[in-house]
C-alpha cells in the first residue's frame, strides 16, 4: 500500500513538472489526425482484345473485328465513356515449336488492342462488363480500379479535419493546465490525404450491386505548435 502511495506522489510530481514546463515554454506541440469515408463513384477501364494469324495483317486484322464487335456491343454506352482509347496495338511474332520443344521453321503472329476508358456512372457497369463478354475482350477490375471524382474535394476535408483535431487537443490539454489555447505558431503538414484505403472487400463486380463496391477512406494528419495563453478569469 505504501508503495503505490509513493508511486501516485511521483506521477503526481511528474505531472506537475511538466505543467510547469509547458507553462514556462508559453507553447504545446500535438499531432491531429482526420479521417473521410467515401464510396468510389468512378472506375477506370481496361479491356483486352486478343488475336493470332498466320501474317501480322492478318492478326491485326482479327484483333481489329474484336474491337468493332466490342464498340457495336456498347454502341449505347460509347457517348457515356470518359477519356476512350483504343489506339494502343502491339504485335508479336511466335515462333512454333515441334512435340519435342525443338524450334519449327513454322510462327504466328500474336496482336493485341488496349481498350482505355472511365466509366462515371458505376449504373451502367454490368452493362460494359457484358459487351466486353459478348465481344470475348478480357479486364481485370480490382479494388484500385474505383476511385472518387471528386478526390481533391475529399483531401482538402480530410486535412480540415486533422487540423480540427489538433485544435480540440490543445484545447483539452490548455483545460488540464487552467490556461487557454492560443493562436498557431507553427503547422506541419504530416500527410495530406494520400492513396484512398479500403475499408470493405470490393465484391465481384458481375454479381454485386454497385452499392457494394466497397467503400473508402483517405486519412489526413498535422503537427502544430500552439501558444498557450493564461486562462481569463470568471
């Protein structure tokens, strides 16, 4: 018994020390974080048209009727796609191999069409997704493929929340002193809302409803050095 009593006097004289300290110094340094969720309202696009023929024309050629099968497929959803490009093709020759893994005299030609878009109303992703199935293109959806349209928006609320909080911490810790927090000295900015983090599982995209794309959060923090003020009297 005796020894926490002497260990209660310590803390109490450490925390007297520093009160002193932060007294003495007129400023108290604290660290604010702020946090926005969001759900993504756009996702960007990547579809792959693939072909082979016995002549690079030929290949382009076939990998070229992919492309049009694809845009007669979503000719309703064309005018509604941001930022479309379709003019990266690349072309590869392969050379044939025998049952014994020896080199042939015998190649193909392997081409292949990039399909570029962002697709801003999530409604119609079903949609894109079954003219890219008609038209035998391939994509990969993951959980960077959503984002927010409007992400400089969220940012800026984010890094207005951190700075809040640091406010509301010197507030409190001015409370515990009997002094009054001040105005700011110095304010460093820790990070400004970088790359949205998910805080659901993204659900197949074939399947799942839009609302459960999952959502977002971009997370902001300060540092700020406030003056501490002498508490006004009652």
């Amino acid at each position: 018994m005796h020894h926490l009593t002497g260990l209660f006097k310590v803390a109490t004289t450490l925390l007297l020390m520093m009160a002193g300290l932060l007294a003495q110094a007129g400023t108290v340094t604290l660290n604010g974080e702020g946090t926005v969720h969001f759900q993504p309202d756009a996702v960007r696009f990547e579809l792959t048209a693939q072909a082979r023929g016995d002549s690079a024309a030929a290949a382009r050629q076939a990998v070229g009727k992919r492309v049009t099968k694809w845009q007669d497929q979503a000719d309703d959803l064309l005018g509604k796609l941001q930022n479309y490009d379709d003019s990266q093709v690349t072309l590869h020759e392969v050379r044939v191999y025998d049952d014994n893994g020896r080199p042939t005299e015998d190649y193909y030609f392997e081409a292949s069409q990039s399909v570029r878009f962002n697709l801003t109303e999530l409604a119609l992703l079903n949609s894109v997704i079954e003219a890219a199935d008609a038209a035998d293109l391939t994509y990969n959806l993951t959980q960077d493929s959503y984002y927010a349209t409007q992400s400089n928006e969220l940012k800026s609320a984010a890094l207005a929340a951190a700075i809040q909080d640091a406010q509301a911490r010197c507030r409190f810790v001015a409370e515990k002193l009997d002094a009054r927090c001040g105005e700011v000295e110095t304010l460093r900015v820790l990070d400004q809302g970088g790359f949205p983090r998910p805080v659901m599982r993204a659900m197949d995209a074939r399947v799942e409803s839009v609302s459960k794309v999952g959502d977002r959060e971009i997370s902001a923090s300060v540092e700020a050095s406030f003056k501490l003020d002498q508490a006004v009297p009652d």
